[in-house]
C-alpha cells in the first residue's frame, strides 16, 4: 500500500514538473516573440512612420512642421478614428484601419506596403508611447443599429436634427464648415482646427455611411467634435448621416494620382523614407536627418 502511495506521489510530482517545464517552454517562447514583434516595430516605426511622428511619438517629426494637419501626438492616447466610446482608447483593428486605409486630404497615407505581420508589429509599438494602454483597457466598440431605408422622410428627419443638435453653430447652415462657433477652433494639442465641410467628399473618417454614424456616436477625441450616442438614438444618428450625404454633392479638388489635398505631401514624404530605407536597409539616413 505504501508503495502504492509513493508511486502515485512520485507520479504528481513528475507530472508538476512537467506542466511547470511546459510554461516556461511557452513563457520563455512568448517573452521572445513578444521582444522580437517589439524591434520588429520599432525598426517599421522609426523607417515609416518618424518622419511625421516623431522618434518619441509625439507628433514633431521632421516633416511635421510644414503639414497643416498635424501628425498624431501618440503619447497623448487620444484617438479621432476609433469604434469606441467617446473617451476609451482605440481598439487595434482600430489602429489598424487608419494605417491601412489612411486618412483621406492628409499626408496619413495608406501604408499598404507594409505587411500584415509588420503593421500588427508596428502597433504593437505606437501603443507604447501613452502610458493608457497599460493602465485602462479599450472598452467595447459601439453598436451599429440596422441602416433604415433610405428616404425623403430620413433625410427631412436629419435636417432637422442638424438644426436642432448645434451641428449649424460649427458647420454652418450650409455644412461648409463656416459655423459661428467655428472660429479660433484648436485641438487638445493646441493647433487650430476648421470643422469639416460636410459639402466636400471624401470625408477623413471614411467613404461609407457606416464611417459617418461611427464618428457620430464616438465623437473625435482631441478635437470639439462630440459623440451623439447619448443624445440622438440611433435611427436618428442615421437619419443625421443621410442628410449629410445628401448635402455632400461636391468632390475636393484632386491633383496628381487622384491625390487630395495634403495627400500629395504624404506621398513625398513616404518616398523619401522608402528612399532612404533602400539606400542602407537599416534607417540610418532617416536618423541622421532626425540628428540622431
């Protein structure tokens, strides 16, 4: 009987030892993805993304200085184009929609010629700018209610709404953006801001109305534009949106490749950094010309 307590004794024992040799494996293998994804997207930040940036993150990269829409000051944890709630952080499909689609009339252009693995790397990287991502959590995106039938009736509805929920004090009557509050407008980060015209296509949060009822119900965090979840229910929000499709009839004048306004600048600026990467593979020109 001893012998048979012992054996199963012994037998836990071997059994402990194995699970815990088996975390370690997994840990240690984890620690060592975790470290190579981070070079990995410091190496794809510094070479695309510091040029406008910044090598700290904070929006004052080299090309910064001359581009009327500022960079994104990272270390700020505030986030234009999220599906969260006003206030949350950005979720990394989130991240990973503005670096792949790009932010139309400003020099963020799509970066599509990073891979999949390097822009999961690369936000992985961005994140570690703002201490937020390590103490708050992304709360859950918003819920898209069913798109209602588009009608007279909805976009009568959303005239209306544009009237009455202070959209006209920013935008203006004529949703040129011309609003009596508009003027002396500044983000968080202290530069000036011009409400968007809402007559012009495309607008910066994207070319579906599904883009529009978004920045309605999340607001633009660091900007004056306020979320509306909380003060027009959801068919509301898209009757809003109908209205301002709507009134969106006019393209913004495009120029060379179909580009938009700053978007020409980011074109530059990206070839540059392309440039440089091949010249010695490794970044090195891009930090000389940061000083580094």
């Amino acid at each position: 009987m001893r012998a048979f307590v012992l054996l199963l004794v012994l037998t836990f024992v071997l059994l402990g030892v194995e699970i815990w040799l088996s975390n370690f494996w997994h840990s240690d293998r984890s620690i060592a993805r975790a470290q190579s994804d981070f070079k990995l997207g410091e190496k794809i930040y510094r070479e695309n993304c510091a040029a406008c940036h910044g090598e700290k993150g904070d929006g004052k990269g080299p090309e910064a200085q001359r581009l009327k829409t500022k960079p994104r000051d990272f270390t700020s944890g505030l986030y234009k184009f999220r599906s969260t709630p006003s206030g949350s952080l950005p979720l990394d499909d989130d991240i990973m929609k503005t670096i792949s689609t790009g932010v139309r009339g400003t020099s963020m252009l799509a970066q599509l010629h990073l891979s999949l693995q390097e822009r999961r790397a690369v936000i992985q990287y961005v994140k570690t700018f703002s201490p937020r991502f390590k103490m708050q959590k992304a709360a859950n995106p918003i819920a898209f209610s069913p798109k209602p039938h588009e009608s007279k009736e909805l976009i009568t509805l959303g005239e209306t709404l544009y009237k009455d929920a202070g959209c006209v004090s920013c935008h203006g009557a004529d949703g040129t953006g011309d609003g009596p509050s508009a003027e002396g407008f500044k983000d968080s980060w202290g530069f000036p801001i011009q409400p968007a015209d809402l007559t012009l296509k495309p607008f910066k949060s994207g070319p579906e109305a599904e883009d529009l009822y978004r920045t309605l119900s999340t607001g633009l965090d660091g900007t004056p534009m306020p979320s509306y979840a909380n003060v027009l229910a959801p068919r509301e929000r898209w009757a809003l949106v109908s209205y301002i499709l709507s009134i969106a009839t006019h393209e913004r004048r495009r120029v060379m490749m179909g580009f938009v306004g700053e978007e020409v600048d980011g074109m530059h600026i990206d070839m540059r950094a392309a440039m440089a990467g091949m010249m010695d593979g490794g970044g090195r020109m891009m930090k000389d010309r940061m000083g580094k």
